[in-house]
C-alpha cells in the first residue's frame, strides 16, 4: 500500500462540510483500492513510483503574480498551491454567470451539486477518488439558460516548490445557454496536484473548453475533464499537454442526451524525460450522437507518450458517428509511444473508425526544404510546426491559439531530429 | 423476416454427433499422478516428464486470466479427464484398412475427404482424436524428401534432439496460464519438420476432433522450418454437441528458421453451444512463431466454432527482414464470444507485419479484436499496417477493437485502423433489385467482406470457410 494514499485516508477523515456524503463514498472506495501497477490496465504504461511515498508540505501561503493570456479578455479564478486568491480573481461577474466559492455554496445549490458530482465524474478514476477525497476547494460555476457569456472564464492552479493541492470545478450550463472555460496548470516545480472539473451541459447548451496541463520538469499531475451532454448540446475541446515527470489527464465525455455532438482535439509534445498520459472515454448512450477526436502528438529525445482513447457505444445509441484519429511523430530512438484507440460497441446500425499512426518526420521533406536553403533545424521546426498547427488552426479562440503558437515553437526549437 | 433471422440463428451444429467408439479414458482429475501417467502412457523420457512436472508447479502458481472480454463460470480443472484414447487404437494401425471403420464413418459425415478425394488433393493429414493421434497418412511419400510429419509423442521418443532444442523455446511452459496447463497435460498433437532447403511436397493438414464427455483437448503442435525451406499446414476442428462445457488449451509453437516460410491455416469450428449458451467448447489456445533472418510466417485463421475463444496467433520477428502476416475472419452467432487477435513483436531491422482482421457478430453475441504491435529499439525501417473491420448483424452483438501500439523506434511507422458497421441497406437494396433473395444478398456481401482473407487461405479450405459462414449466417438480415 502507497504510504501517501495512507495519509490521504487519514487526512480526509478529519474534513468535515457539505460534501462529506459524496467524500464518504469515494473514501470506502479508495480504502479497497490496489496502488496501481504495471499490470493495472489504466496505468500500464505510466509508473506512479514518485507518488507511492511521497511527503509534501502543507499548502503555504506564497505570494505568487498570475500572468494573463495576452489578448484574452477572461474571467479569472485563480488557485494558489489549492487555495483560492480573491485579489488575483475577476470579481464583476457578467448577468447570468454565477460563480461561487465550495464554501460558500447555498443550500438551494448544494443538492443539485451533490448529484452532479455524483453523476458526472466515473469512478474508476483513482485520483478523482483521492480528489473527493481532499479537494475542499474549488468553484461551483453556474451559467443561467439562454445565457450568452462571451469572456471566457479561465481557471489558473498556480503550484510552487513541494506543495500538494486538489481542487474540483463544477460547471454548469443551463438550456441554450453558452460557455468558455480554460483551465490552466502553472508551475513548473517539484509538486503535486489533482485538478479535476465536471461540466453538465444542459439541453440546446454549448460550452468550448480548453485544457492546457503546460507543466514541465519535475512538477507532477493527474487530472481529468469529464463532460456530460444533454439533448442537442455541444462540446468543443482542445487540450495541450506538455508532458513532467508526471503528467496524466482523463476525459471522459458521455452523450447522455440525443443529437449531442462532440469534438475533441488534443496534442501533446513531449522532450527530455517526461512523461505525458492521455486518457479519453467516450460514452455514447443515446442515440444520433457525434463524436470527432482529433490526437497529435510529437514525443523527441527520452520522453514517454501513451494514449489510450475509448469509444463506448451502447445498446440503445443507434445511427451514432463517432471517429478518433491518433497521429504520431517519434523523433529520437529513445523516445516512446504507447497507443491504444479502442472501440467497444453494442449498436448495429452505427458508423464507427478509429485510427493510429507512427512514424518519424518525411525525411523526403526534410530533404526538400534543405534543398530549398531551410537549415535543417529550421525545416524540421516547421515541419512540425505545420503537422501541430492544423489543430491550434481549429481552435474557436483566436486569441488563445496566437497565445500558444510562439510556445510551440519554442519546444520544436528545442528538439532534434535524429 | 425476423422468422426468418431466428430459424436460420437457431440452426443446428452439423458436426455435432457423438461417434460411439469405445474409448480408454482417465477418471477425471488433475494432480502428478495423473501427469505421470499421461507421460508413462506416452512411454516418454524423464526429461520429458521433469518438463511437464516443472510446467504443472509454475501452473499452480499462476492466476487465470481476466483480461479478456469473455465471460464464463470458473473452470473446475478436477472435473476434467485429462486422457482420452480411442480404445481400438491399442495397437495403432498401420494404414487406412486397419481404421476403425466407426472413425472413417465419423469422419465422412464430416466431409472430411480422408480418402481418395484427400489422396488425389494430396493433402497428408494427422488426425487427433480426443487426446491421442490417430492416423497420419503419406508418411512415406513426405519421408522421401525428408519431412517428418508424426504424432508429437512418437517424435518425442525418435527424434528426442528436435523436440528438447524446440519444445518450449517458443512458448515457454510459464508463458500463460492455459498454456502452463497444456505443458504439463498435453497427451499428443502433431511434430513437422521441413528439413534445409526443402519445399514441402504437399500441404500437411491436422483434424481435431474432442468426441468423448468430460475431456479436454490439450493438443501440442511443434513445427519447424529450417533454413530456406517452406510449408503450408492446414487445421480442422470439430466437437460433439454437450450440454456441459469442455475445455480445449491447445499450444502451437512456430520455428520458422532462416529464408523459411510457414503458412499456418486454421479453420475453427468446435461446438458453439446452443442459442442460450449451453455447452459449447472453451477453446483457449496460445499459438506463436518465431521468425529468424528472411522468414516469413502467415497466420490464416476462420473462427466460427467455440462457446469462448481466446486466441492470438503472435509472430516474434526475430531476424532482420522477416515478415508475419495475420489473416483472420471471426464469426460469432447466438451466445459465443471471442477475444481474438494477434500480437506482432518486431526485433528485427526491416521487419514487416500485416494484420487483416474481420469480425463478424450476429445474435447475441461479442466479438473482439484484440491486438498488439510493438517496435523494439532495434527495429531499424519495420513496418506495420493493421487493419480491423466489424460488421454487425442485429442490434443485440458487440464488436470490440482494443489494439495496443508501443513503439521505440522512430524508423518503424506503424499504422492502424479500424471500422464498424453494418450491412448497409444501400447494399442489400441492390442486390435484391437485382433478383437476389435477402439470404443469398446478405451471404455475398460477407462474403465480399472476408475475401481478402479468404483468399490467403488454400483452395479446400477456401471453399470449406466460404460454406461454413453461408451456413452461419443463412438469413440473419435485419
């Protein structure tokens, strides 16, 4: 047994407030949980070794400035080491966006929160059961019906040297309504955190949703996004991950409503040593449901990528669409991939693909732009530049994808083509 | 139509007879005793016997498997027989006329063309009853070029320098649970060798068949190509009807040695069990080969039979420039599942795998494609392509995917896809306009489905596959 997940278990025992029933749960849970290992499926590729004993300090007080993301006009919520930092916060809210602190919650709200955070989030994931476990705090995000908030609400965890924080977001958006979340991971130092957020998109409602887990280095991180769909709602999502010593993400989307339509865009660039995990459920339960996901990935030097994306279609979710495209660049014979697409399906009148590939970059158009007078660092920055970019291109938030273009290239700069 | 669907679902199994030929039979029970005697019955050697008992201590040790997508009651391995000979075979015969003509019935209504149609095909063939191998016809003719194709026990006692260097040393007796088992209970199956250079003068082909009650199959099959030299090796199998389920845990285990090439083919068809699942046979079986320089081992497989399948014929391309192929349609109907696929483990610089598999899923059954393609460091220029595709037939199956891809070598390029879906409307309504009934529509557009397996597959068996997914499948239109 982890000496950690013991101090998680003890930790949560002396929290007491308004989410205890569900933390109750997730603890009689978590006390039958196995620590993964190399033959737990979830985990088969990703060591937990640098958690299994880890000590962290207590979250500090640290005074920590959160940059903004130029030419982005956000409502921001900010995190530091797990606590929430009200100076640092966007506090004028627009009409119809509710925003309230897990303390603060109403009792009116409380039971539909519950459920929601009962209903939304599996629970196979066994972070997700230590973030029940520990996370007091966090947001509860309510977006009126018919709505329309055009600022997207930006979500910062800010982490410093050694601290262990959980947080949990709860989204809701209500019939018609629509909505933009970023969710951001800052730091780059040894530490440790479980973000984990929950979105209920009601019926005829959108959300657009960015996840960038940018962490490097020795900074540690598991995490998930789970969705769940209504009647005609729509999810777009980008993620970006840039791969620590640990660094895992779950998204689960589950078309719980007809006519919901999905589409998942995903990246991940990985150098040096690090370690990115990407898993992506798909649950389609009813019926004429969409679903597009779109992974790239380009892994160089010593860096391991998995991926696993998990296609459910469900008895009753006939004349569903749903395709997953994994593409990957392994630049170095150090480097590893690891993918898995899976389908599991159980309606017959379906269209279904999933797709994987490995290779290295076109050596035949890394010659070509040699030959064109590009040096060859250049031309390969640019060739996986433009195998990247057509997925920043799709991204609905101009702003957001001008902020994360430099970034990009700056980590191509960095690796090198064998 | 549904009337139509549920008769043609509920059809009987038609090689589901019992032959009534008195059989030796082991009370049934699995401890050293019963190894032991399994091995004196075999006369075998000691090392023999010290391999099957070192085989049945890891087994004891080991954990069945539940990663698969299958789901059956636990298997009571004390229930099983462990040894099951046709009693007439006391003093083995020496050709066709001294074969129980009970068997050579058995095997007619079978169809399985033994005699003349088999001698003019030209197909040897070793047949595996229940536990113990019957007969292996033109052991002479394949003599002359040098081929030794016998019953695995009768090699382990005259050709003890093959089997020790190659039993084992590609699926070791701890490789999994069910072949740990197989190890230490194995009772016969069938040992080829193609000697340096030779071309096999004609396709070998083994049948098997489990006839008596309580028994399990544990057959172990051991071919080996030595340099530059090629085969083909066809499989059969059938199975009673029984209410109760029986155990088949067969290992078969592919040296493919420089510049050779072994096409396996194997057609599947034991007991599926009736419409609600009852009976039918487990058929859990750990087929692998391992290719040196040049090599090239092909995996053909047709998957009809069997209440629970769980089998991935696998490649270890070993040798630089070596290649595996897998080919397989998988057809499930009524209660059956099937966790099938491949494994393709490129070592090798320039090593190449293809993987075509089609599932097919009807009834109430789940079909699954399990599979995996790894790259190894040194797996300099290796290439993979995969392809999966399911077809469903009526809203009650599941056609699953779960293909595993590792790579560590930035020079392999791996690609894999897979689709589902089902017999499109647009499809049946053309063949129908045509003049086709719905039946012979639905058998032509599987059949087009497969082809591309259907043709690496030899011609008797081609044939044999293509008939036993018509019957399957005669009017499951939806």
């Amino acid at each position: 047994m982890s000496e950690w997940l013991n101090t998680v278990l003890s930790r949560a025992q002396s929290v007491d407030d308004w989410l205890s029933p569900k933390r109750e749960q997730s603890l009689a849970l978590l006390r039958d949980a196995k620590w993964p290992n190399r033959k737990t499926e979830a985990w088969k590729y990703t060591p937990l070794r640098a958690v299994e004993n880890a000590q962290f300090a207590a979250p500090a007080d640290v005074e920590a400035a959160v940059t903004a993301i130029a030419g982005l006009e956000s409502i921001d919520l900010v995190f530091i080491n797990g606590r929430f930092a009200a100076e640092q916060s966007t506090a004028n809210l627009p009409q119809g966006l509710h925003i309230t602190q897990l303390a603060d919650v109403s009792e009116a709200d409380k039971t539909w929160a519950l459920q929601a955070f009962a209903a939304i989030k599996p629970s196979r994931h066994l972070f997700g059961l230590v973030n029940d476990a520990l996370a007091t705090e966090g947001v509860i995000i309510d977006v009126a019906a018919s709505a329309k908030i055009t600022a997207p609400v930006r979500i910062v965890n800010q982490l410093s040297e050694n601290a262990e924080a959980h947080n949990r977001v709860l989204v809701r958006v209500a019939q018609q309504a629509s909505l933009t979340v970023v969710e951001q991971t800052i730091g780059d130092a040894y530490s440790f955190n479980t973000a984990f957020a929950e979105y209920d998109i009601a019926d005829d409602a959108s959300l657009e949703h960015y996840r960038f887990a940018l962490q490097t280095d020795k900074a540690m991180s598991v995490g998930g996004s789970h969705f769940q769909l209504a009647n005609r709602s729509q999810l777009n999502s980008t993620l970006v991950g840039f791969g620590s010593s640990l660094s895992r993400l779950d998204v689960d989307v589950t078309h719980g409503g007809e006519h919901a339509f999905a589409k998942l865009n995903a990246i991940y660039l990985l150098d040096g040593e690090e370690l990115f995990d990407l898993h992506s459920t798909i649950e389609h339960a009813q019926p004429h449901g969409t679903t597009e996901e779109n992974v790239r990935g380009i892994v160089g030097d010593s860096a391991t990528a998995v991926f696993n994306g998990r296609i459910h279609i469900h008895r009753d979710a006939q004349k569903t669409l749903a395709e997953l495209n994994n593409r990957n660049l392994l630049m170095s014979n150090k480097a590893v991939i690891n993918t898995k697409p899976e389908l599991e399906i159980y309606a017959d009148d379906v269209r279904c693909a999933h797709g994987a590939t490995i290779a290295e970059i076109d050596k035949k158009a890394l010659y070509y732009m040699q030959s064109r007078g590009v040096d060859r660092a250049q031309a390969q920055v640019m060739l996986n530049f433009g195998f990247i970019n057509e997925l920043v291109d799709q991204m609905p938030n101009a702003a957001l994808a001008e902020w994360l273009r430099p970034q990009l290239r700056q980590r191509f700069a960095k690796m090198e083509v064998n | 139509m549904t009337e139509e669907i549920n008769r043609a679902l509920a059809r009987e199994y038609e090689a589901g007879f019992v032959s009534d030929i008195e059989s030796e039979t082991f009370a049934p029970g699995l401890n050293e005793d019963v190894i032991r005697r399994i091995s004196a019955m075999k006369k075998e050697p000691e090392w023999m016997l010290e391999w099957r008992l070192k085989a049945y201590a890891s087994w004891l040790e080991m954990e069945e498997p539940d990663w698969a997508h299958v789901q059956y009651p636990k298997i009571d391995f004390q229930a099983i027989s462990y040894y099951s000979a046709p009693k007439s075979l006391a003093d083995r015969p020496k050709s066709l006329d001294d074969v129980d003509p009970e068997l050579l019935a058995t095997y007619e209504k079978l169809g399985i063309p033994l005699l003349e149609q088999q001698m003019l095909a030209g197909v040897a063939v070793d047949v595996v009853y229940d536990s113990v191998s019957v007969i292996t016809t033109f052991r002479e003719k394949l003599a002359e070029s040098g081929v030794i194709f016998c019953p695995i026990s009768e090699a382990i006692q005259e050709y003890p320098e093959l089997v020790k260097k190659y039993l084992g040393s590609v699926v070791p007796q701890k490789d999994n649970y069910f072949a740990a088992l197989n190890c230490a209970v194995f009772t016969d199956g069938s040992f080829v060798y193609i000697p340096k250079g030779t071309r096999c003068p004609m396709e070998l082909s083994t049948y098997f068949r489990i006839n008596e009650m309580n028994t399990g199959q544990f057959e172990r099959t051991l071919i080996i190509a030595d340099e530059g030299s090629h085969v083909s090796y066809l499989e059969g199998c059938t199975a009673p009807q029984r209410d109760e389920n029986q155990l088949h845990a067969a290992v078969v285990e592919l040296v493919c040695l420089d510049d050779a090439e072994i096409k396996y083919s194997t057609v599947q068809n034991w007991y599926p069990g009736d419409e609600e699942g009852k009976g039918g046979i487990y058929n859990f079986v750990t087929k692998r080969g391992v290719c040196h320089k040049n090599a090239k081992i092909s995996w053909t497989q047709v998957e009809t039979g069997s209440a629970v399948t769980w089998k991935y014929p696998s490649c270890i391309l070993r040798g630089d420039n070596s290649v595996g192929e897998f080919y397989s349609v998988a057809l499930t109907r009524g209660m059956q599942q099937a966790d099938t696929g491949t494994k393709m483990i490129h070592l090798g610089k320039n090593t190449k795998s293809t993987i075509i598999s089609k599932g097919i899923s009807a009834g109430r059954s789940n079909n699954s494609y399990r599979g995996l393609v790894r790259m190894n460091p040194g797996a300099e220029g290796a290439r993979n392509f995969t392809q999966c595709d399911s077809l469903l037939i009526g809203d009650k199956c599941g056609a699953h995917t779960f293909p595993y891809v590792e790579s560590r070598n930035p020079t392999a390029i791996v690609e894999h896809e897979a689709t589902t879906s089902k017999v499109s409307d647009d499809q049946m309504f053309l063949c129908q306009q045509r003049g086709l009934d719905a039946e012979k529509a639905v058998s032509m557009i599987v059949n087009g489905f497969c082809k591309e397996v259907f043709k690496e597959l030899p011609m008797e068996f081609a044939v044999e596959a293509g008939k036993l997914l018509e019957i399957s499948l005669e009017g499951s239109v939806g």
